[in-house]
C-alpha cells in the first residue's frame, strides 16, 4: 500500500510497525502498533483477525515478509511500499513515542 492511501485509510486498518526498538524510539507513524518482527508469531491475539493489517518498517523488507507471515495464517495484510522512509519522504508525520517532539527516521 502506498503511504498517502494507508494515511487516507489508516482509522479502517490496523497499522503494525515491526521494526527494532531503537528504530521504534527514534520515530513512529501515529497511531501504529509496535510488535517488533520476531514477536510477530507470539502476538497474533493482539490483531484482530477481522480488520486489514499494514505492516511497516524502515523500507518495506521485513514488513513484506511479515505481511506474508500474516496472510499464511489468515490475515488480511498487506506492507506498506517503502516503509516509513516513504512515509516520512512524502511528508507525513514522524512522531517520537511521547509524542513530545517529532521522530525521526533511523
């Protein structure tokens, strides 16, 4: 999905940042759900498997395997194209998880 749409539809899906904590820290889409990539598998009860799930990370590696770890067991998932780095280029918000200052991208 690109990152305008998922910005466009993000209050009808359920946006999952997969990324490392540092990566987390440093900045996050507003509004997403942190379970980093190797919690994925250990947390599915967090996800509703009746909502659409976007996966995100920094440009769309990881996300894309995890989508498709998602979809194997059911899930409506797609990645978001080009992580949060696309996210970040085409000027959507970057918050820190405070919420206090804007995030940056790492």
């Amino acid at each position: 999905m690109d990152p305008k749409d998922l910005h466009a539809r993000q209050d009808r899906v359920q946006l999952v940042d997969v990324r490392e904590a540092e990566e987390w820290h440093a900045g996050r889409i507003p509004g997403s759900r942190w379970i980093p990539m190797g919690e994925l598998g250990d947390r599915l009860d967090e996800l509703d498997a009746d909502q659409p799930v976007v996966t995100v990370c920094r440009s769309g590696g990881r996300s894309g395997k995890m989508a498709d770890f998602l979809t194997e067991r059911g899930y409506r998932a797609q990645t978001m194209e080009g992580g949060i780095q696309a996210w970040a280029d085409a000027g959507l918000s970057v918050q820190a998880p405070d919420d206090e200052q804007p995030g940056k991208v790492t």
